[in-house]
C-alpha cells in the first residue's frame, strides 16, 4: 500500500482466464504468438496482485472476447469468478464500464478476476 490506495480496480483481456483447470484461452495454439507474450503481460500482472498482502483490495474485470463498439447498451451484465463465462461471450463498452463502477461502488467481489458478459 505504497501508494496509499485501499481498492484497486484493474481491466484485464479476455485470452487470460481459465477454460478448465490450469487452461487459458492464451494457450490455444491457434493463437498468434504476439498476442500470447501480450497477454502474458496480464498473467503477470495477476500474480503479481494475488502475493499482495490484506491491506489492498484488489479486483481485476475481464471482458469476453467479443469487445463491441457497436453493441447496444443493455444496463446490465453476468459475471463469473476466474473462468469465462458460458455462452455467446459478447459485451458493448457501455455495459463493460458499469462492471467495475459497481465494484468501486459496492465492492462485491475482492482479489479475483471477475468475467463480465451480456
């Protein structure tokens, strides 16, 4: 707590969470090497959050893959705790910026990654 913050509210990528025990999206072989050293970035960035210590509250959210411009706001959103969630796996950025407002506003959920999806 260096820094003097208490909650810590990061944005993940959706290629880090776990599909299955000790299985991420990151892993798929399809997945262009470039994109995987990026998202190892974040990798280290949760691991580095998950030895803090108690003093600091921290939350990572993670959109699905499908990040859209376009998509209409809906109000709302589902959620799940260090896997990506079933299903079409799509969010609008509008919906997306309401996931960690809420966890500013009334924390919920602490020291995990928290998918987020319509």
């Amino acid at each position: 707590m260096r820094a003097g913050v208490r909650r810590l509210v990061t944005l993940d990528i959706a290629t880090t969470p776990e599909t299955a025990p000790g299985v991420r999206l990151m892993d798929a072989p399809e997945l262009p090497g470039a994109w995987r050293a990026f998202a190892q970035g974040y990798v280290n960035e949760f691991a580095l959050l998950s030895t803090a210590g108690p003093e600091l509250d921290w939350l990572m959210v993670v959109p699905p893959l499908d990040l859209s411009a376009d998509a209409a706001r809906t109000g709302g959103y589902r959620t799940a705790v260090g896997t990506v969630l079933d299903g079409p796996g799509r969010i609008g950025r509008a919906d997306l910026a309401l996931a960690p407002l809420d966890e500013l506003e009334r924390p919920r959920r602490s020291r995990v990654q928290l998918a987020v999806s319509v």
